[in-house]
C-alpha cells in the first residue's frame, strides 16, 4: 500500500523494479542504472519525510503496515508471559498485557493492539478498547506495583470503543479510574505512542512519568476527521482541524508533551520494523534506569508537576 504523496516514491521504485526485472530477463548489466535511481529514491525518500505536513503525518500514523505493539514486543523483549482477563466481565484482545524482560530487568507491559486483517481486527475490535480492556490494564498496573517493577504501555488506538454496551460497561468510569491510578502509581511507568493515540482511549494507558513518540505518530485529543466535523460540520476539513491540533510529535515535543521523539527509518516506520524496535528498545533501556533512580515520592511529584504544567487556564 502506498500514501497519495508518495507517488513520485512509487514511480522511481516502480523504474527499478523494470530495471533489475529486465536484467534478470535479457541477462544484461544494469547496475549503474539502478544506483542512480535508487539514489535518487533515497533522496526523495528524505526530502518528502522531512517536510510532510501534519494529516500526511496522520496517513503515516495510520499506515496499515506500521508494527503494532506485539510486533514490538517480539522483537524488543524476552520471555514474553500474555495474561488475560479483567477478572471481572471477559478478556478484551483490544489491549495485550504481560510481563517481559527488557535487558536484565523485568517489566509489564501493557499495550493497544489492531488487527492486520478483517478476521483479526474483529477479534481485537480495531484497536478500539471496551471498558473491560481498561479494568485488564489496571489489573496489571497493581499487579507491577505490588512487585515493583516499571511499566511500560504501548498507545495505537482510534479511541475507546463507543458502542451500546461499552457504554452500558461503564467505558467512561473506567478509563477516569485509571486516570486516577496511574498518576499515582508507585512505580516507573512510560508510554510510547507507536502509530496514533486518540482522544480518553489513549490517556487511559497514558498517565506516564515519560511519553516517547515515534517520528510519524499522533497524538491528539480528537482525530483530524472529529474535530473537522465538529467545528465546521464536515469532515472535508480534515486538513485545517490536523494543523490546529497540534498533534504530531515534533509539535508535542515542541511544548512540553513529548519527551523524546524516537526516530523512525526513511519512508517511516512501515518500511523497516527491526530497525524502528532497535531504536525503541535504545530510548526505553535509557528512560526506565534513570526513572528507577528516583524515590517513590520524588517519582510521583514529578509525574503530578508533569500534568499539571500541561495547558494553561485562567480565572476571571
């Protein structure tokens, strides 16, 4: 699949591919050729990354061939252990969780997790969590509380599931109840925004005392297509609602949201998932050490001044 800016990118490639298939055919040396071309990819690769502007930053976010949280996983940690279930009500397959290890030291971790076809995006309702989902990562939030060891959450997600029975589950309770308990948990805890993170569905694995995002994820408190059909009654004004809001992440590091803006290959993260993880898991084995330094209490004063300084308001 390829994006709609990205079609002088896929006639180049497109040049190289008649090239070597021609090549291969007639026996003939076409390597000078191909060097050419394949330079001039990579320049364009870079160039139209580089300047990309914020709903084409949404396109990339949503790539559907972007790594997802279990893609990470497997290539990130070791001795992966999945546990299941809210105790409560079912498992909700929208948000994995387990414990791992990260180098030497033993993590949760919890994550929002889509489907790459029709059949598994239905089981996994398109990332979209339900209310149980929420009360399964608070599970796992007290259960590495009460072992003391950090967290890390993985945020890809449309937004919380808002259907009939996700509201009848009390979806809104449950995310503000992890709101509340995540800001004071009593341990280290971090999120990486890995494609788009949306609306309360993100925030409520995302009270973290460090968010990371990757170079072409979002982060927003609506998508581009909400916030148009809102504010000016049709979603054709998706392009002005995504540079209003502000969510890509160089404009989240910008003031003060993001922490660390991990860097994804040329062509984004899509194009090579070994090596978008190896610059993951680098940033993750910097942050949790230096995290784990700090008291409990200096951990949550830090997180509480962290949230407290995002925004502004007055009093008249």
């Amino acid at each position: 699949m390829h994006l709609d800016f990205e079609r002088d990118i896929v006639e180049i490639q497109a040049q190289i591919d008649k090239l070597l298939d021609l090549a291969e055919r007639r026996d003939i040396d076409v390597s000078n050729e191909v060097k050419v071309l394949r330079g001039k990819l990579q320049e364009l690769k870079v160039r139209t990354y580089a300047n990309l502007t914020p709903m084409e930053q949404v396109q990339v976010a949503r790539h559907p061939q972007r790594p997802y949280t279990l893609d990470y996983i497997s290539r990130i940690f070791s001795d992966w252990v999945e546990l299941h279930g809210d105790r409560g009500y079912r498992d909700d397959e929208a948000i994995v969780g387990g414990w791992a290890r990260l180098e030497d030291r033993s993590v949760m971790i919890i994550g929002q997790q889509k489907g790459r076809d029709m059949k598994e995006n239905l089981r996994r309702n398109f990332g979209m969590p339900h209310p149980e989902g929420y009360r399964k990562a608070l599970r796992l939030l007290k259960q590495a509380e009460k072992f003391g060891r950090p967290v890390i959450s993985f945020i890809d997600t449309p937004g919380a599931y808002p259907g009939l029975g996700s509201e009848e589950r009390g979806i809104g309770e449950a995310i503000a109840f992890n709101l509340r308990e995540m800001s004071r948990l009593k341990v280290p805890i971090v999120s990486i925004v890995i494609g788009e993170g949306m609306s309360g569905g993100a925030l409520g694995i995302g009270v973290t005392d460090r968010i990371l995002m990757l170079e072409h994820a979002i982060y927003s408190v609506i998508s581009p297509e909400g916030c148009a059909a809102i504010l000016w009654r049709s979603a054709e004004h998706k392009e002005k609602a995504a540079n209003a809001l502000k969510l890509t992440a160089k404009d989240l590091h910008e003031i003060g949201i993001c922490d660390e803006i991990v860097p994804e290959p040329t062509g984004g993260a899509h194009e090579d998932w070994d090596t978008t993880a190896k610059a993951l898991g680098e940033a993750l084995a910097r942050t949790i050490p230096a995290l784990e330094k700090l008291s409990i209490s200096k951990l949550q004063a830090q997180r509480w001044d962290k949230y407290g300084a995002i925004g502004a308001w007055r009093e008249d």
